[in-house]
C-alpha cells in the first residue's frame, strides 16, 4: 500500500491536511510527478512549504533569489523548470504538502 493513499487528497492531488505531510510522503509524490529528486529538488519543496506554512506563498521570483543564496550562484528560470516542469511553485506545493496555489501566474 503507498502512503499516499492514507491520506485525503482533493481532486487535483494535493493533500487535504498540510500536517499530515512527511519527506516519504513527498518521495512518492515527486515519483508520481515523474521527478526523480535531487538535493537541490528538496530544497526547494522544504523553501515553498516552510514559507507557504508561514503565510507567505513564494512565487518563482522569491524561490530563485533563495535558492540563489543557498546554492551559492543564480539558478536560471529554465533550470527551475526543467526541475518542476508544471511551475516550480505549484509543484513544490503539491509535493511539500500545502495547499493547491490560486495565485495566477509565476510572477
């Protein structure tokens, strides 16, 4: 049984409950995103659910400029989203556990 099915989740695949999150959890959310994860691929779920459970929802620009200051050189948006195809802070939601983004856009 995935762990994936024991927690509620809308239609849309997010998690109902944010506090139900776990990094297992989310190694099988990146697996059905079709993402094999790296380092640098944690770091940004751990920023977007972190800043999003603070109240403060990052959008591309904020998650740049943090992973900038974490990795040491300026990631290029093209990176970011050859690492999260569908939009770096919408994915990054999805699999750090938080709720569905209704911002529009990435900017």
């Amino acid at each position: 049984m995935s762990l994936l099915d024991s927690v509620e989740r809308t239609e849309n695949g997010y998690l109902v409950n944010a506090n139900e999150w776990t990094e297992e959890i989310a190694a099988e959310l990146f697996a059905e995103e079709g993402i094999e994860p790296t380092e640098k691929h944690w770091d940004i779920v751990r920023y977007v659910r972190e800043k999003t459970l603070e109240g403060n929802e990052p959008n591309e620009r904020e998650i740049l400029k943090a992973m900038q200051k974490k990795w040491g050189y300026k990631p290029t948006k093209k990176e970011m989203y050859e690492m999260f195809p569908l939009m770096p802070s919408k994915q990054g939601l999805k699999i750090g556990g938080c709720p569905q983004s209704t911002r529009k856009g990435g900017y």
